[in-house]
C-alpha cells in the first residue's frame, strides 16, 4: 500500500521570451537557424523539418544558395539537435581560405592542340588532343600567387582551377585569359562564399561555429585579430568571446554605454542600444560587472517577453545571453511515500507527470525486493508515465527506497514496513471495484455476457478527463458503451456497460488484454481481462443474454442460454405432463358417461342440454 501523497520536484524560471519565441513564424534563414539553436538547447524540441529542407546536399545552408554565415548560423543549429553535423563542418573547412584541406587541380582545354604544353608558375602542364590536367602542390604562402603562361598555344584556351574536399567540388578560377596571376588565399579567413575575398564577418560566425564543434581554428583566429576594424562593435564582442583577445574585451569596457548596452560602432560615432551587439558583448564579458550591467539591461528591455517583438534580436539575446537557461522538467511523482503491511506482494502504480515545458529521461532505481514494467523512458512535456511496481514485502529493508532520476538530480521514494494495524491507506485513488487482478470469462461462440463495470474515486479531490482504453486483442471481443468521463468527484463511483461477444460471432480462441483507466493528473489504474470461446461449437436454442449486474463483482447471479441437453429436459418432461393431464380428462368424461347412463334409466328420454352437447362433443374427439 502506498500513501497518496505527490512531490513536485523543479518549477521552472526560464525567460518567458522562449515561449515567444516558439510561437513565431521564422521569416528568413537566419531567423529560422538562429531560433532552432535556442529552442532546442533549452529542450522546447522545435520541429526540424524546415531545417533539414534548407540544407544543401554537401551540407551547406541555405539550398542552391549556400554562403558562409548562413551555414555557420546553421551549424549551431545542428549542435543543440540530434542531427548530424559531419557535412556541415566539413563544408565549411572546405571553404574556408586554406590549402591544408582538399585537393587543388588545374585544368586546360585547348581543342585546336595535339601536344604541347603551358606553363603555371613552376609547373609544365602538358596538353594532350586538347587537354592537360594536373594535380597542384601549393607552397605554404599566405598568398600564393601563380603565373599562367599559355601563349604558345594557337587557337582559343580555357583555364579551370577547382578544389575538391570530401567529394565537394568548386572552381575557384576560371578564364579564357593565356596570360594571367591566378591568386590563391592561404590566410584561413572565410568569404561571404566558398573560398571567396575575405569577409571579416563572415569569418567572425564561421569560427564561432566550428569553435563551438570543437573543430580547431587556431590558424583563423589569428587572422581575425590582424584584421579587426576599430571601430566595430560587432568584431571587438566576437573577438572576446572567441579568443579572449584582450585589446577587445578592453575596447567594450572603454565604449559601453552607461545603460550597460553597445552601439553597432564606438561608442564616439554612435549612441543607439543595439541588441545583437549587446547579447553577444554581454557574453564575452561574462562574470564581470560589465557583463553584469549588460544583462541587466537586456532583462529590462525582455520584459515584455521578447525582444522589440524581433524574432532575430530575440533569438541572439536567448542564444548569448540567457545561455544557461534550462526549462527543466517540472515533474509530479506519485506516490511520494510507499507504506507495506508486513507478508505482502502488492502491484502499486508509479506514476510521474512532467508539468514542465522539456522533454526528460527518467531512469529509475529499484531495491531488493522492488521490480518494475520500464526502468527508463523520456517523457514529453504535460504528458505522464506510469509503471507498475511489484514488491516484496519479506525482502524490503528499512533502507529501501525507488530513486527517480532525471537530469543532474534525483528523488527517493521511501518504502516502509508498517507496524500494528493500518487504517487508511490509498494504493490508488481511481480503482475498479473488484478485489480480483485478472477477471476470466469462458463462453461459447454463439453466447454473449455483459453487464456494469464499476470504478470509484476514492480520493479527496476531484479527478478530470477520465479515460478508458481496452488492450491486445480485446478490442475483437469486447466492446464499452463509454470510454470517457469529464470528471469524477472524491467517492464518487461511476459505471461503464461491457459486452463480451456482443454479436455472437467471437472465432473460437483465447482473447487477453488490460482494461486500462487514467486521469489528466496522471492516476491510472488497470485490471487484466481474458475471455476463453470455446473451441467445441454447440447448437443452442435462442434464449436471453447472460446479464450480470456487476461484471466483475465476486458474487454474480447469471441467466445462462439453455443448452442442448437442457432442451432435451425440458422436452421429456413436457410430454409426461401432457400424457397425465389426458388420462385425467378420460377419467372424468367416462364417469360423466357413466353417470348419464344411470339418470337415463330413471328418467327416460328428454332433450339434451349445452353441457350434454358438449360432452357428446369431447367423447366424440376422444373416440377419434
């Protein structure tokens, strides 16, 4: 037996701009990457359908489309799901300004050639019936420049240089030019595209990303803290937050605003708040009052809920700022305490409803004694999961207890043996109305049974959406009238209509299932059912449907279908009534006869009245 008592283990404290945040529509890309990133480290599982339509099938973002930042946007969208990331990161290694990944290979067509050649810095290309490929060697320059010479080729030239990482290939060079420098990009910087001009934030997002993938961008960093422009607030917050540069965590102190928020530039040129910036500078300068001045001032500009009710400033402020928020599960356990009478085995319910917003895994630990249906399952936000828990009384301890785990924390739900007697105990507030765990029903084919089955609420609050739901193969055999209820008070008892073979059709066979109940709080309760039809088929007469008032009570008066053998019964003595009920008459006609015979010896002949008449009848019939 277990007390009826529920623990509530977490309410949650995240920001309300989530809720917000996963109600808008995601108008662009950014917006759409950007907002996946938040929801779903925080648990709100957003779907992913747009997402995955967006990529590209080298893994790029967005499709046909593809640039740099988009993808980097993309990427971190990717690291908070259960999507894989390989495609992504490799793509954006491949486009970043390197030689150190991938293979670089020079082609040159020139159809009115048989065999000649063309020069590319100290590399002889040799053309052959118009054609010369050769795979590069680069040197380790940060700008490699090579010279192409086709001059002593008659008749039109085409040039390619391509770059080919993990089966993606681009053409970085193309040209019809003999002459020409064919500049390459070694610095590790990014471009708005695939191994195009260096864009500073471009690169700013794209190492960002990879950083956060654990992917190293030593080698780009160092790029990034040559080529920072003074006076962007955007490049000094990145900066910081990616590399700890320490010109740049200085230069936010000196140009931060006394509201606490930054400007898009210095804080000389420009005095408006901007958002994106100060999300990300509040980052960077994480435990420091500065940042601390920051987040103040972005919790008062949220509190409306959102941010300037902008999905993409409201997407950067959770994403940066409020980084380690959790909607942690909110879970309600029940029962918080199990109490046992000594030499018992009771089957107990162990229900947890998550109240919160985040979808959790639960594990469970078990004692001595203690086994359960499920040890681990996930449990999606306001839904409950319940597992039924036998237990042995003879092997419980006075340590015993059912540890409930989620996340970083637990919860011990203690099992004690009560001593002397026990006066009020609840297994569970909801129960049917039968001692019985397993309700058995044989029948015949051609037979039906129905009757109530009673459930009560034995609790002292109110119970709502009440349901009911028939298992395995039951379904085939039995049918009820309602399967739902708005509510049940406390003491409260409600009845539902079953019918066993309702059709008289059942195939001959063993049906078996559950009989399930359950609440919006999450009680629920079961019963086993199995009903046996006959596999021998015997004829019946028509006769009444067995009824019982309480189909699974313990006493049940039933009108069962006469049988054939009971037929046969009836018929044999039926006929020895009817054999009786004939000699009888006889006897009484033949005394009349007799009797008239004797007055007519005395009084001689005279008119026959009615009742002679009819007694002359009925003799004439008997005679015949």
């Amino acid at each position: 037996m277990e007390s009826s008592a529920t623990k509530t283990i977490f309410v949650n404290n995240a920001h309300p701009a989530y809720k917000w945040l996963n109600e808008q529509q995601k108008k662009t890309p950014k917006e759409l990457y950007l907002s996946t990133a938040v929801l779903s480290r925080v648990g709100l599982n957003p779907s992913l359908d747009s997402l995955i339509s967006q990529q590209d099938p080298s893994g790029c973002f967005p499709k046909d489309a593809c640039n740099n930042k988009d993808t980097a946007l993309a990427l971190l969208a990717l690291k908070e799901t259960t999507l894989d990331t390989t495609k992504t990161i490799n793509w954006l290694l491949g486009s970043q300004n390197s030689i150190e990944n991938g293979l670089w290979q020079i082609k040159i067509e020139a159809p009115s050639i048989s065999n000649s050649s063309c020069n590319l810095g100290s590399d002889k290309i040799d053309i052959s019936n118009g054609l010369g490929i050769k795979n590069l060697q680069l040197p380790q320059d940060e700008i490699i420049q090579l010279s192409l010479n086709c001059t002593v080729l008659d008749g039109t030239v085409s040039t390619q240089l391509s770059h080919t990482y993990l089966g993606n290939a681009y053409i970085i060079y193309s040209s019809t030019k003999k002459e020409d420098i064919i500049k390459i990009n070694n610095n590790g910087c990014f471009g708005v595209n695939y191994k195009s001009d260096c864009d500073y934030e471009s690169t700013l997002y794209s190492v960002y990303s990879l950083k956060q993938n654990n992917v190293d961008v030593k080698k780009s960093i160092a790029w990034l803290e040559k080529n920072y422009n003074e006076i962007y607030s955007l490049h000094h917050a990145f900066l910081s937050l990616i590399s700890g540069f320490s010109y740049s965590k200085n230069w936010l102190i000196n140009n931060q605003r006394n509201n606490g928020a930054w400007s898009n530039i210095s804080l000389i040129s420009n005095k408006s708040d901007d958002i994106i910036i100060t999300s990300i500078a509040s980052a960077a300068l994480i435990n420091t009052k500065y940042g601390g001045n920051a987040l103040n001032f972005l919790k008062d500009k949220g509190k409306g809920g959102s941010w300037s009710n902008d999905v993409l400033e409201t997407a950067y402020a959770l994403y940066f700022s409020f980084a380690e928020d959790k909607l942690k599960a909110s879970l309600s356990i029940r029962p918080a305490l199990i109490s046992l009478l000594p030499e018992t085995k009771p089957t107990l319910i162990l229900s947890i409803t998550n109240k919160g917003a985040a979808s959790t895994p639960v594990s469970i630990n078990l004692p001595t004694g203690v086994s359960i249906t499920r040890s681990s399952l996930t449990i999606n936000p306001k839904e409950t999961a319940s597992v039924f828990v036998d237990i042995d009384s003879k092997k419980i301890t006075q340590n015993s207890k059912i540890t409930v785990n989620y996340g970083d924390k637990s919860y011990n739900i203690p099992i004690l043996i009560a001593s002397g007697e026990i006066k009020t105990f609840t297994t569970n507030p909801l129960r049917f109305l039968t001692d019985k765990s397993t309700a058995t029903f044989t029948i015949n084919p051609s037979e039906s049974k129905e009757g109530s089955i009673n459930f009560k609420n034995f609790g002292d609050v109110r119970l709502n959406n009440i349901k009911l739901e028939l298992t395995g193969e039951l379904t085939r055999v039995v049918s009820l009238d309602k399967t739902s209820f708005t509510s049940i008070e406390p003491n409260e008892t409600k009845s539902i209509f079953a019918r066993i073979n309702k059709n008289n059709d059942a195939l001959p066979g063993f049906y078996s299932g559950e009989l399930i109940i359950n609440s919006s709080e999450g009680i629920s309760n079961r019963i086993s059912l199995e009903v046996n039809v006959n596999t021998e088929i015997k004829p019946i007469t028509a006769g009444p449907v067995e009824k019982t008032t309480n189909l699974l009570g313990e006493e049940q008066i039933l009108v069962f279908n006469a049988t054939v053998e009971e037929e046969e019964e009836q018929k044999s003595t039926g006929g020895g009534v009817l054999i009786l009920l004939i000699v009888v008459i006889l006897l009484i006609v033949l005394s009349l006869v007799i009797w008239g015979k004797i007055k007519k010896k005395k009084a001689g002949p005279k008119q026959l009245s009615q009742t002679d008449v009819f007694k002359k009848s009925l003799e004439g019939k008997l005679r015949r």
